[in-house]
C-alpha cells in the first residue's frame, strides 16, 4: 500500500475495522467501507449484510467500480453469539459462521479480479478463537478456524499475485461484546487491546515492499488469557 492506495473494509463502521480505516486514512489511502451502518462523514460505503453472501460479491463489485480500481481488501467485520450449542438457534448459529467465514470469502472472492490487477493486498481477520477452541463458542471457533485454513489455502494459491496476510487479534475494546448476555461479556479487570493498535498491525502487513509478504500476524494484549 503506497499514499492513495484504495483499501476496501469491511465492517468499517465500528471496531477494528473502523479503527482500520482511520489508519489508511492517517497514512494517505483512501478507505471504503462495506458495513450495514454508515462509517465516518466522508468515508465511500456500500450498505451490505455480509450474511446475504451473494449480495455482499455484489455490493463489492459496485463500491470497486464506482470508485476505480482497488488496492487492498481487509475483512474485519464480524460477529458472534456465544452460548451451548443446544442452546443457541439454528438460524442464529448459522448466521456467525456466514458472515464470519462464507461473508469474508464472498468479498474476497468479488475483489480478487481488481486485486489481480494492482498486485495488491488482502488482510483477513481471524481471532485468537481460532486457533485455541474453548466452549460456548462453537459457531465463532468453527468460523475463526474456517478463516485461518481458508487464509493459508488463499496464500498458496495466489503467491505471485496478490499478497496474503492472516490476522490473530485476541480480545479489544470495542463495542463486540456489548450486546452479549453477562456472562459472557469481559469483567471489569479484563485485559484487551485497544484497536488501533491491532490497526497498526494491519497497515504494516499493508505496506510491506513488493515481494515481501508478512503471512500471519498474532495481536493481543501482553496478558490477553485467549493464547496460546
């Protein structure tokens, strides 16, 4: 990535990925944003619910056209709903793996022909969960690990063309736990990282020189429980 370089981000509007987009911005790109709410004044976005996986390949298209051409593609949105497996609804548990695993794939897929044509980049957003399982949690691991092997398959077969990054990134201060029953939500003395230092992360594995690639990166914080 070089000043004026066109990032794509999905889930843009909050998070990390907002966080992302502000670190483009900060070195001189210029994000887009795919999310189903508006990210920051001035930023271009397409409205996309990334658990309708043809319509996100679509609203990529469009957002890539519109604006001419594109660089790099980091694919940060996403969500969970913790709980036994038993226990959660089926339409529930299949909403997390698509827009965590099948959401990123389709944009991805969508963004590769552009992708192809600049050389460019893609950064892909597992978690610590997905590479450390723990209970309560088997639609978001089964998603973060499908990210991880997908991520590596990716690399393998695009090596030469366009760059591929993995991200880790443990737990952060963001509004992802906020909508979770108690239980579930980190305590008080919980340590996380702040965003925009996993963001940081990202625009290094961005920005790294024609034919150097920085395959997998795990970001947390120093005392963050989740890895090993």
């Amino acid at each position: 990535m070089n000043a004026g370089s066109t990032v794509l981000v999905t889930g843009g509007s909050s998070g990390l990925g907002a966080a992302v987009v502000s670190a483009v911005a900060g070195a001189g790109g210029r994000p887009l944003v795919l999310d189903r709410q508006p990210p920051a004044d001035g930023v271009p976005w397409a409205a996309c619910d990334l658990a309708d996986t043809r319509a996100a390949e679509a609203a990529t298209r469009d957002i890539v056209e519109r604006t001419g051409g594109l660089d790099a593609v980091v694919t940060a949105a996403g969500m969970d709903v913790p709980g036994r497996l038993a226990d959660v609804p089926g339409e529930t548990w299949d909403r997390v793996v698509t827009v965590d695993l099948l959401g990123t794939a389709a944009v991805i897929r969508a963004a590769l022909p552009f992708l192809e044509a600049s050389r460019g980049r893609i950064v892909t957003v597992a978690s610590t969960l997905g590479v450390k399982a723990v209970g309560d949690a088997t639609a978001y691991c089964a998603a973060k690990f499908g990210v991880v092997g997908f991520t590596r398959a990716l690399a393998a077969e695009l090596a030469g063309r366009v760059g591929v990054a993995l991200l880790i990134p443990g737990g952060m201060r963001t509004a992802f736990f906020d909508d979770r029953d108690p239980q579930y939500r980190p305590g008080p003395d919980a340590v996380l990282n702040d965003p925009a230092d996993t963001a940081a992360a990202v625009l290094f594995a961005l920005t790294q020189p024609a034919g150097c690639a920085v395959r997998e990166l795990v970001v947390c914080a120093e005392q963050e429980s989740s890895y090993p």
